[in-house]
C-alpha cells in the first residue's frame, strides 16, 4: 500500500515534531517533505524505512510543481 509521508505520520500517531525527533531531522525539514517542497536524503529515507517497516517503494515523495508562483 502507498502512502504519502503524511499519511504515515498521522497512522501512527505522530506529531510532525515527533516524527523529525524520529527520523532525525529539524521539524522544518519535516513540513518541507510533507508539503513536498524538498525531499529526505538517504540517512532519513532509511530511517524511516526501518523505524516504521515499510518498503521504499511504498512511499510516495511527492514534488508538486510551481506554476505561477503557486503550487499545483
């Protein structure tokens, strides 16, 4: 089953500050890869990965795209 970094999140319980104490990431950065203005680098993918059980495939990283100074 797919899910967004988000929903993850929320299945388990989580605050977004929890969720970056976790995974080792300033809560900033966490809001970034929910909102999928940056994405985690390896350290944090892996993380999540074994902290949380799920496959790499099953996460979603979504990059929304700017058009006209909005996002999409």
């Amino acid at each position: 089953m797919k899910l967004t970094l988000k929903a993850l999140r929320v299945n388990y319980g989580l605050t977004q500050r929890e969720m970056s104490n976790i995974v080792g990431c300033s809560i900033e950065s966490w809001r970034n890869y929910e909102n999928g203005i940056t994405v985690p680098n390896n350290k944090v993918v892996e993380k999540i990965i074994t902290t949380f059980k799920v496959n790499y495939n099953d996460i979603i990283f979504s990059r929304r795209l700017r058009l006209n100074g909005s996002l999409t």
